[in-house]
C-alpha cells in the first residue's frame, strides 16, 4: 500500500498539472468507486482547481468554490496526469478531463482505493482527518504521544492505527524501529520521553529519505509522472527477513503483528 512518501509523490507532481487548470468534465467509469455514490461530479464542470494537499496517506484536491475530491490509493492505486487522447489503461475507474487537453486518471486493479466527493474542503477534512486521524507524520513530536504513558497496546500496531499519527504503513514503521532500535513489541507505555524522542528523530530521517528517492516502488506505486520510486534500494529491514542485518549480522526475524508480517533484528531491537 502506498504510504506518506508515495503519496505525498503523487501530490508534488500532480500539483503543476492541476493547480491553475479548468475543469472541462469528471467521469466515474466503476460504480460503486465514488462516495457518495450520486455524487453531482456535474457541478464540478468549469472550476479550477486551486489547491492540492495532503494528510497520511489521503490526497485532497480542492476547486475555487471549495468543492473537493479525496483520493484514497488504497493497495494498487495510481492517480496519473495523461494526455486525453492516449487509450485508458486496463482498471481505470475514474477521469478528470481538463481544459487544456490533460486527464487526472484513477486506476485500481486491486479496488481497495476510491475517489470520495465533498461540497467543501471544510467537510472534507471534518469526515477524513478531525477525530479520525492523528497528527501527520511529517509534523509529528514527542508531545503528540505523550499520551503513551498511560496507553495500551505494543509499538508497531500503534504506529500503524493512524489515530496516533497518520501516514506510516508497514515499510517505514519497520525500517523507523530499526533504525531507532526499538522492538515492535516494545509496549508504549514503557517508552521513557528520550525514547520517543529517538522515535520520533528516527520517523522523519526515514521519511525524509524516501521523499528524496520519490517513494518505495516494490510493484505498483507510480507517481503523477508515472515514475517508480527508488527507496527500495535503501530499505534495512523491510522486505529481508531471515537476512544479515546490516548492523550487527544477525539474521532478521518475522513475526506478524497487528496482521502485517514485521521484520526486525532481535539484536538490535530489545524489546520493553
């Protein structure tokens, strides 16, 4: 699934090919791909497009009158800039045909993605991020999880709830513990406050990494471009299970935890 770095991609390099442009018509191919699904995408025809942004790993795509759309990636999807007149690959559920002869293309083979409709970015953000998701990863600090001295539950599935912080997925929750050297199954209320800051240090260093490189492309993810990312190649312990760990040459162990297979370094991640 696409994570922080993947989608916030996909934002940096559809936001010069939507901001400023003119909606000409928008087309749902899939029923069932929108919500709400009679959605008056017919009211979307002649505005522009103004704004782009991002929280986790949800994309919001917003009109001078405020109406907005928020795309979701869900495990295969792939929202591409093409030009109007190349044939529509295989599984694409939904087309935003512009004025100067580009289309905003949905496609999903797997469909665990979709496109939803807000009349106003104010609804938007009040249904998809407020008392729904946590802070963004990007932005997050110690003090955003300070409440873990007195929460249940064990580091990775914290992590990966996104009502704590949004955006991190399976790849950067495994490669931020490894990196800070804590056990995914580290309970959070035995975390000190220097702990999570190292945590916290350790999330934006991987982010940030991956935002360099474009993103982590295992099969799938594209950005706007259509380009793969190149994080892949730096990954330390995602993806390696039963391998050397890079730092101490142990084999890297798998377990699954919160229904995602982890992989981790018994070694250099002790558990609390």
């Amino acid at each position: 699934m696409p994570e922080l770095p993947e989608v916030e991609e996909v934002r940096r390099t559809l936001e010069p090919v939507v901001i400023g442009a003119v909606v000409a018509r928008v087309r749902l191919l899939r029923p069932g791909y929108l919500t709400p699904p009679r959605a008056p995408l017919v009211h979307l025809n002649g505005r522009t497009v103004v704004a782009t942004h991002r929280h986790g790993k949800k994309l919001f795509c917003r009109c001078d009158d405020g109406q907005t759309l928020m795309f979701h990636l869900g495990m295969s999807g792939r929202l591409e800039s093409s030009p109007a007149h190349l044939p529509l690959p295989p599984h694409t559920h939904f087309i935003m045909d512009l004025t100067s002869g580009l289309q905003i293309r949905m496609r999903d083979p797997r469909r665990f993605g979709g496109v939803w409709y807000y009349p106003s970015f104010e609804k938007a953000c009040a249904a998809e991020i407020h008392g729904v998701l946590g802070v963004d990863a990007l932005h997050l600090t110690a003090a955003h999880l300070s409440h873990w001295s007195a929460a249940r539950g064990r580091l990775k599935a914290r992590l990966l709830g996104q009502r704590d912080v949004a955006g991190l997925g399976n790849i950067y929750v495994d490669e931020a513990l490894w990196l800070c050297g804590l056990s995914p199954l580290t309970l959070v209320r035995r975390l000190s406050s220097n702990l999570i800051q190292k945590l916290v240090e350790a999330i934006h260093l991987v982010l940030q990494k991956s935002l360099s490189a474009g993103g982590t492309t295992l099969r799938d993810y594209r950005n706007a471009a259509g380009q793969p990312g190149g994080f892949a190649a730096s990954l330390q312990v995602y993806g390696r299970g039963g391998r050397p760990c890079f730092r101490c040459g142990d084999n890297l162990k798998m377990l699954v935890v919160a229904g995602r297979t982890t992989v981790y370094c018994r070694h250099c991640q002790k558990s609390r």
